[in-house]
C-alpha cells in the first residue's frame, strides 16, 4: 500500500497507538454548502473532525473559479485551529473515493504546504464501515491550537496565464460528457481547454470504491514531460494527482480555477469534441 493511503484497518489500529493522527473528515456535496457539515454531524469517524470545502479548503467564488484556494495565511490559520502540525500524522477521508474533497485536503496538507504524513484513507467512509468501524454522534472537543507555519510551494500550482502559454500536457478529471461538450450542468460554458486529455476521476477508481493498484494506475495515467491537472473547479483534479503518487510517478501540477476560472475570459480558447 503506498504510503499516501492508509487503510480502515490500519487507522483503526494507529487511532489506538501512541500518536494516532488527526483525522479530517472532508465529505462534501457539489452545490449545497452546508451538506459537509450535516453529513459530519450524522456521524463520523470518533474524534475525527470537520474539514470543510467552501469554507476551509477554499475561499468564495468569483473571477478565479468556484473553489479558489484560500490564502495561505487563512490555510494556515484553520491548520493552527486543528492543532495540526508536521509531528502530527494527518487522515483525510470522504464518501466518495476521495473525490469530494479528501484528495484536495490531501494536496493542500502534503504537497502545498508541506505536511511530510498526510494519507487518505482507502475506500472512505464506507471501507471504515465495512471494517466495523463505529460512527459517533455530537461534537468533538478541538486540540490545542498549534503554531505551525507552513512554508509554502507556489510552484506546485499554475495559473491561467501560465496553462495557457505553457506547454504541459493539460489532464482533465471531469467525465468524457463534460470534457467533449455533451453536457454542462454546473458552469455556464462546455467544453474543454484545446490540447487537454480527459482523465476522470472516478477512473482511478475500482467498483468498491478504493484506489486501483498502483501498477493499473501506472499503466494507465497519461504521461507527459510536464503534466497540468484540472477539473471543473480545482477539486477532483486533486484526485489525479494523488493517482499519479499512488503510482510512484512525479506529481501533475494543478490549475487551481480550472474550468470555472478558464471560461470567466472570453479570449481563452474552448474546444469540443
């Protein structure tokens, strides 16, 4: 198992060790805001605490997308609130395979600022379910803040100016129908940055749920020299990356605006097909 997952019975066990770690719980729903929060409060992992996407993992809306990275102060701030710190281990964990927003947590925590134990649990909620592991009701008591101040990599982002005069091979994660225009049913323009290959996310996936064996992802992730993720808003783009570290391949950039930031200029290119 690579180290960037952790099984449910494996964070059963370390959840009894010396050092367990700070398990996130990032469940989201596209569209509804607040569903992350009710979901958490429905019942969770025990001690496990809410990540939140809108709030938390991103900043509002507007002219850089619909889940624009939040500054790195403010990120540094909600890692403080949670008492994380790099002597802290870190779980990740959502109910959709990591899509929504567990591989995002995971990309912000290890690969933006540097945390060197962050994992994401393998098959989500489900899988700790399937392990008989219980879900609690009610609030969890937060840690003590910590100091932490993350030092943090700009270059594991792009921006638009840069995906477009760039030459890396440009990875969507959004379904084949959206990549080729067929259907649109969240941004107001369909379509696909020219020269993009369509990776969805959800094809980094087996029918239950968990990540494909690292040599299934290896023989089938694109290769490029340079590789750009994106999706439709920064999200699951996150999720290809984590597929290409599973598979012990260097890890794509991302485009944090992604589609929703692209189409916001209409002087950027759109094709279909």
């Amino acid at each position: 198992m690579s180290r960037v997952l952790i099984t449910a019975s494996e964070l059963a066990e370390s959840l009894q060790g010396q050092l367990p770690p700070r398990v996130l719980d990032c469940r989201a729903r596209l569209g509804d805001r607040d569903a992350g929060l009710r979901l958490w409060e429905a019942g969770h992992v025990p001690g496990s605490l809410h990540l939140d996407l809108d709030r938390d993992l991103a900043t509002e809306p507007g002219q850089c997308g619909r889940h624009p990275l939040p500054s790195s102060g403010d990120f540094a701030a909600t890692l403080q609130r949670l008492g994380i710190s790099p002597t802290v281990p870190v779980v990740v964990l959502d109910d959709m395979g990591g899509q929504l927003a567990a591989a995002r947590a995971w990309w912000m925590l290890a690969v933006w600022a540097g945390h060197p134990d962050v994992r994401v649990l393998d098959g989500g909620l489900h899988a700790w379910q399937e392990e008989g592991g219980e879900l609690v009701l009610g609030l969890e008591p937060l840690p003590e803040p910590s100091r932490w101040q993350p030092t943090f990599d700009g270059r594991a982002c792009m921006s638009a100016d840069d995906v477009f005069s760039g030459r890396e091979l440009k990875l969507d994660a959004r379904s084949e129908e959206r990549f080729r225009g067929e259907a649109e049913p969240i941004d107001a323009v369909a379509g696909h940055i020219p020269g993009a290959v369509c990776r969805p996310s959800a094809a980094n996936l087996t029918e239950t749920g968990r990540f494909k064996a690292p040599e299934t992802l290896d023989a089938e992730l694109p290769h490029g020299e340079a590789i750009v993720a994106y999706c439709g808003s920064g999200v699951t783009a996150c999720h290809n990356i984590l597929a290409y570290a599973i598979a012990g391949r260097p890890k794509p950039r991302l485009y944090p605006g992604s589609w929703s930031e692209w189409i916001r200029d209409p002087s950027r290119p759109v094709a279909r097909g």
